[in-house]
C-alpha cells in the first residue's frame, strides 16, 4: 500500500541520517516524498520535505564545519592569533574591507 510504504521510506531516511549516510538518507526522503505526492498523503508530503531540508541544513552545517577545519589545518595557532589581532586593530582604527 503507498501509504506504508511512504511511511517505510520516510523512516528509512531518518535511519540513514542517524547512522551518518547523509546520500542514503537523501534518496529514500526523496522517494518517499514521490510515493506521497503521488498518493496525494499531504501530511506524509509536509513530514518528508521538512525532513529533506533538515538534511540540507545538516550537509550546510557540515560543509561549514569541514571549511574551518580545513582553515584551521592551514594556519598555526600563532598566525590565527596575529591575524585576529590584526583585524581587532583594523576595526579600532576604523579601516574597513
């Protein structure tokens, strides 16, 4: 039935999502969203696109987090901290950009 088996992708996803396979999670949201479009279960529908955005804000965050890292990687402690105090000074006198 197309119900159970929105409901059966839907969980499918937010299972994938716990166990850290955000691509997996992506494809069983995504079809259960299709199976409930199709059979017209708005709820199911509503339930499933907010749950895709969730994964789009979780691999935003996740992008973020890679970005900083990989910028903290690149720089030592002691250039960060000159770099910091540096744009600390740049403000106080007022330059901007």
């Amino acid at each position: 039935p197309p119900k159970l088996s929105t409901y059966y992708f839907y969980f499918v996803a937010k299972g994938h999502r716990e166990f850290d396979r955000p691509l997996l999670a992506k494809a069983a949201i995504e079809r259960a969203i299709e199976l409930a479009t199709a059979n017209k279960l708005g709820q199911w529908v509503v339930k499933g696109e907010e749950f895709l955005e969730e994964l789009q804000l979780d691999e935003v965050r996740q992008r973020g987090a890679a970005a900083r890292q990989s910028a903290a990687a690149v720089w030592s402690p002691a250039v960060l901290g000159i770099a910091e105090r540096l744009s600390e000074l740049r403000t106080m006198a007022g330059v901007e950009g």
